[in-house]
C-alpha cells in the first residue's frame, strides 16, 4: 500500500475543507460578527421558562431594547425554554427584567439558569487561551526534537507535528464557522475545552507515527526515506483508526446523535476535531516529513523539459 504516492491529493482534500471556513471567519472578523459567546465576549445568559405564555423572538428582544440592553439574541430550547443572550447585566437589571416580562406577557416567568461573565474575564479567558497553545506547541517541539535526538534532522519531526496540529486547529476553526452560519453555533467554554483536547490527541497520534519511523530507521536501514515513512505509516494505519473509533469516536457520535442541545455543538467539533488528528498523523504530518526531506519545493515552479 503506497499511502505517500498521493500525498498531494491529501493536502488538496485538506485545504478543501480548511479554506470555506476560514474564509468565512475572516469575513465574520471583518465585519466584526465573530461567534464569540459571552465566555470570551463577556455578557449575559438568561434562561427562562413562561408558565402560560410564548412570546416570539421579537417581542422578548424589543423589551431588552426598552431596557437599554443590546446585542440581545433569544433562542428557543427542545426544553421549551428560552435562551436569552446579551451585553453584560447585573442582578438589579435582571430582576428589572423579569418583572417586566412578566408584566408584559402576563404569565409568571421561571429562572432556569443565569450566567454572567463580565469583559474583563472574557478577555482574560482569550488571552490565556491563546498563551497555553503557544506554550503547548512550543514543549511539543521541544519534547519531540529531544526524544528525536538519535534521528537525522529530529527538529523537523517536531516542526511537522505542529504543521499538522496547525491543520486540526485550522479544521475545527472552519467546521465551527461554517456551524455558526448554518446552526447557530458560538465559540463559547466548551469550544476551547474541545480544541485543546484535539491538540493534546493530535500530538499523541503523531508521535506514535513519529516512533515507529525512528524504530524501522534503526532496522531498516537500507531503505529510502519515504519508502520507510511509507512502510511505517501502514503498520501504524489499524492501530490508529481502530483506536479512534473504538475508544472514542462511536461515542461522541452517540453523544451528538442523541445528547442534548447544549453538548451537541461540543461532540460535533469534538467528533471532527480528533479525526481531523487521526488524519493528519496519517495524510498530513508524514507526507510533509517526506516532502521535507525530499526538498520537493524545488521542483515545483521548474519548467519540464521539452519533448524532443
């Protein structure tokens, strides 16, 4: 099984999917409509329950308009309840508001959950986001070039592993973009709390690849490098799918097929996330190896020779 012979037509696929997304982000960030929950924005979160009422949409909107409150975005449940997301409120105004509702669209209005997060936390939280990802790709390479230290050029097996967690990164970006045009979706606490465990996943993945090479290097020593990354990735290839579907992708199919509203956004972007890692331990991270090796960008802008 030649895997690297198509090892282009891998990365098309890649940029296939990444590109959509991320040019829908950009638009999103130039038009300043990124899908920010209130985790990172800071904000409010109401959710409550009518007793006899169902006001639209529209009508619970104009109230927070009357109130001074902006950015309003309401949202109906499989619970029946109702979402009500907006710019940062505090106790008194919320208490304003409920009377009001209630008043309003005459029928008692029940608190199911109220979360606020103020900016400042919500910068916080972005910030020190961004900071544990540099960090985590910073000690991958570090870890992956020391342990790499016996191979040849070890500094770009750790190079490649975070062009590949680059790739699941950029994969859950794209998948969550497109989620927020046609679903809704947010990039809230639990958005981070799935990219970072791609990431961790990812890394695992390639260094499992990563290891058999430097193993078959010491045993095979006859053979050309990609023929060896090749043969490498085949007797890595059960290990790594069987290991994914088994421990863990069935389960967050599950999870999104049948869990609730709230967890579905999270086991999707979980779901594409890891095999997104699983993919590019196979298709993306070695094939670059290889590529790396073989300096293919030289051949790439160069005119082939004309037939005689």
């Amino acid at each position: 099984m030649n895997i690297l012979n198509k090892r282009y037509l891998y990365f098309a696929l890649s940029l296939l999917i990444i590109v959509p997304g991320l040019v829908i982000l950009i638009g999103q960030i130039a038009r300043q409509e990124v899908p920010l929950s209130i985790d990172f924005t800071g904000g409010s979160l109401l959710e409550i329950r009518f007793e006899s009422a169902n006001p639209a949409p529209a009508e619970i909107i104009a109230q927070y308009k009357n109130l001074g409150i902006q950015d309003t975005q309401v949202q109906t449940t499989e619970k029946g309840t109702i979402l009500i997301r907006s710019s940062y409120i505090d106790n008194d105004t919320r208490d304003q508001v409920l009377n009001i509702l209630e008043t309003e669209f005459d029928s008692p209005v029940e608190v199911v959950q109220m979360d606020s997060v103020g900016p400042a936390i919500g910068k916080q939280v972005t910030s020190r986001a961004a900071i544990a990802v540099g960090f985590a790709a910073l000690a991958v390479v570090i870890y992956i070039t020391s342990a790499f230290r016996g191979m040849a050029h070890a500094f770009r097996y750790g190079v490649c592993a975070i062009i590949a967690m680059i790739h699941d990164v950029a994969i859950v970006f794209s998948v969550t973009a497109i989620g927020s045009i046609f679903f809704g979706w947010e990039m809230d606490a639990l958005f981070l709390t799935a990219l970072l465990t791609v990431i961790g996943f990812s890394v695992q993945d390639k260094i499992v690849v990563f290891d058999r090479i430097r193993e078959n290097a010491n045993v095979l020593r006859r053979l050309d490098f990609e023929t060896l990354v090749n043969h490498s990735i085949v007797q890595t290839l059960q290990r790594s799918i069987n290991t994914q579907l088994m421990t863990v992708e069935f389960l967050l199919l599950a999870l999104a097929l049948m869990g609730g509203v709230t967890l579905r956004e999270f086991a999707i972007i979980l779901l594409v996330g890891l095999l997104s890692g699983t993919y590019s331990s196979i298709f993306i991270a070695a094939p670059i190896l290889v590529l790396w090796e073989n300096q293919e960008w030289r051949k790439w802008f160069r005119r082939k020779p004309a037939a005689a």
